[in-house]
C-alpha cells in the first residue's frame, strides 16, 4: 500500500505524486473516476468502455446468431 499526504491548493486541486501515478498507470490526459466512499475517495483510472460491436464480434458467433443478439440489445438486455 502507497500512502503519502498532499495539500489541497488555492484553486482546490491537489497533484498526485509521481509514485501514485506511475502506481496507477496514469498518463496525462487519461480521465479518471473519482468515487466517494465514507470516509474518503477512491481515485481509480477510467477505462474505456468496449463498444458493443467489439464485444460482439469477439464472441465469434455464427452469422446465424447475429439477428438473436440484435434482438437482445434492442430488449435492453446486452449493453
């Protein structure tokens, strides 16, 4: 466990240290969710969601169970 105590600034914003970046495998740029819990937050690193479509054809499904998966996404039933 990495612990270290940093200082909320001016403007509200506080600077991660490098150990907890490079920790978390957070580049510039990269979004992240913040999650408040009791007692704190959680700061974890966004990931991209698949889009449905990848998900999909990476099930390599016969093209036979492509109309019954439409249905199921249509059914609100995959997302």
């Amino acid at each position: 466990m990495i612990a270290q105590t940093i200082t909320v600034d001016e403007a509200g914003r506080i600077t991660l240290p490098e150990t907890i970046l490079r920790a978390l495998r957070l580049q510039p740029k990269l979004e992240v969710v913040i999650e408040l819990v009791e007692g704190g937050a959680v700061i974890k690193p966004k990931h991209p969601k698949t889009p449905i479509t990848e998900r999909i054809a990476a099930m390599n499904l016969p093209v036979a169970h492509w109309k019954q998966m439409e249905h199921e996404i249509e059914a609100g039933r995959l997302e």
